[in-house]
C-alpha cells in the first residue's frame, strides 16, 4: 500500500511543465472493494461539502422535507455550495418561509457570492451581504428543518453536540461504513462538524448512493431522491461556472458530483455502482478536472459531449491576460488496480 502522493496533473507553459499537483484517488464499489488507486486510498481527510448529499439524508429519511413540502430544486441546493446567485438564494429563502423561520437563523456566518457577477451587483445596488449568500446557506436550512421537524433547539444547532449534529454524524459514519468513533470531527467553513475519514471510505459512500440497495433500507428511498435531484437541478448545487455543476450537465445522468473544500472531489456512477475521491494534496482546486474527468475517461464514462466542452475536457487550456492559450492542465497519473477491500 503506497503511503505517499503521487503526481496527478501537470501544469505546462510553452515547452516546460511548470508545476505538479499531487494526490491521492480512490476508486471504490458499493461492496467496499478499492478497484482503482493512486497515491493512497487510505488517506485521511476531511469530508468537506462532499459529505452534503449524505447530511441530506437522515433530513428526507426523517420526514421533514415531505412535511415542509420542500421540492426537488430546494433539496438540491440543501446539498450545495451554491455561488449566492439569484435561484440559491430564492431556493434558500423558500426553505425558510416553508419552516417559519427568519433568515436571521442561519448561522453559517457571512460571505461575498462566489459568483463575481453577482457579487459585483450587490455592491453596484447597495444590497447588503447576509448569510443567505453563504455558498452554505442550503445545507444551514436543511439543517433547520431537521431541527424544526423534530423538535430541536435551533439555537445551538451548529454545536457538535446538538442533536442535529450528532445525527448528521452517525448517519455520515453509517453510510460511509464507519463506526462513529472512527470519524474525526472538525469544525467546517461554516461553523458546522466536519467529518474526517480516509477517502476510500468517502468513495464507498458515494458507491452506496450510487447503489442505494446497498444502504441500510431507511436510507435507500432517500438517496434516490437526493441523488435525482442533483441529477436533474445541477447548478442549485454549484452554479454557472462550477465544474461539478457542468460535469452533471453534460453527464445526463450518468453521474452525480460534489465538491469540497481544500482540493476534495465525489463523484457516484450508478451505472455501475461506483465511488470516486480525489484528494489535491495542496489543497488547491486547479487540477480536479483534469484529474476526475481522466478517471471518468479510464471508467469508458466520459462521453464526446463531456470531453469536448471546455468546462469539463481533461485537458484545461492556460491563458494570460489576452485571452490566448498559453498552456494546458493535464493528467499525469495512471491508476493501478485496488489492492484492499474495506472491511464493512
């Protein structure tokens, strides 16, 4: 079992490769079975925003989003991490009329849309930032609604030890084949508990929502649902310009995706019943197309559509400031075959 990362893309200018980014992929089945590796499966993280699909479940699991009436676009931007443009926030809003609360509630702190444009507009109009812009806000909501549902605080639940917390925790670990004392608890962006595991464990989580017979039966209708709706709504989870948004877009279904923070990517095949993690090793975003769209292409997933748009091509053009290409973003890792299976 490699203990080390291994190069994953090159980043080239004219002749030269100016940079490398390395890593760690892990390529998983809904059994539990590594397939494919590079770098090491085994490495521990953070689940970052890849874990919001799975938060997402004990919330539909517990009847909430049915009492409350939520449909299939606010689902998805529960599970996002969304660029504060106009459909999030109106997604947002109606989550909260629908639970009787104000967005004075939410305790995701605050931040400027993620989206330049509409960034740029707020100021431009005068219109004050609050938390409903928070590229959080979505998950922040849900988590309310649980709360509301089940007769929680909703003052403190963001604490680890709320109820809601505490839930969203066991239901992560459950699905992702873990004991609850085996996953390392963080504090997010947001204020909320993160989740750390090795990355084999967060690909066989997205395999299971991929395969939902696979999960423990409470889970499975749910993750149908939370699964088409990402499906269906791809830019309530990201927006315009999000690489997991465009990857499910041009999929067509043949994929669904999240991204995370500090270099962390998900994706869940149903066709076949797959997980894939990739973990940047710095941290950075600039080589997760390349690197996921390659791993897709391996997988005979990626179609002419996907690989021939800009947004979601394994080769990422460079330009400088004149808008010419000046060099490309590409891979450079080959998988080899899975050497372990996780023990469930």
């Amino acid at each position: 079992m490699p203990t080390m990362s291994t190069p994953l893309v090159s980043v080239s200018r004219g002749e030269l490769v100016e940079s490398l980014h390395r890593g760690h992929i892990a390529v998983v089945d809904s059994r539990g079975k590594v397939l494919w590796q590079a770098g090491n499966p085994m490495y521990v993280t953070y689940f970052r925003s890849s874990a919001k699909p799975l938060q997402v479940l004990p919330i539909i699991e517990s009847g909430a989003v049915d009492r409350y009436a939520i449909n299939d676009r606010e689902l998805a931007v529960m599970a996002a991490s969304h660029h504060g443009e106009d459909c999030h926030v109106e997604a947002v809003m109606s989550i909260l009329g629908k639970i009787g609360l104000e967005e004075s509630c939410l305790k995701c702190g605050v931040h400027r849309p993620t989206n330049q444009t509409q960034a740029a507009r707020l100021v431009k109009e005068g219109i004050p930032v609050t938390p409903v812009y928070n590229n959080c806000s979505g998950k922040h909501a849900g988590m309310l609604a649980y709360a509301m549902h089940n007769g929680y605080p909703i003052d403190d639940y963001v604490d680890r030890e709320s109820p809601v917390q505490v839930d969203m925790w066991k239901a992560v670990a459950e699905i992702s084949g873990l004991p609850p004392e085996e996953v390392v608890r963080g504090v997010d962006g947001c204020g909320v508990v993160v989740f750390g595991m090795p990355i084999a464990n967060m690909a066989y989580a997205y395999a299971r929502l991929a395969d939902p017979d696979t999960l423990p039966e409470c889970f499975r209708d749910p993750a149908r649902r939370m699964t088409s709706a990402m499906i269906e709504y791809p830019k309530m989870i990201g927006g315009t310009f999000d690489f997991g948004s465009n990857l499910m877009q041009n999929g067509k279904g043949e994929v669904f995706a999240k991204g995370g923070a500090e270099g962390l990517f998900c994706v869940g095949i149903p066709r076949l019943g797959v997980g894939i993690t990739v973990k940047i090793e710095d941290g950075g975003s600039r080589g997760l197309q390349s690197s996921v769209m390659e791993i897709l292409r391996l997988l005979d997933v990626a179609s002419p559509e996907m690989l021939n748009d800009e947004q979601t091509s394994i080769a990422v053009p460079i330009r400088n400031c004149r808008k010419e290409v000046v060099g490309e973003i590409t891979p450079c890792f080959e998988l080899t075959e899975g050497q372990s299976s996780l023990v469930i």
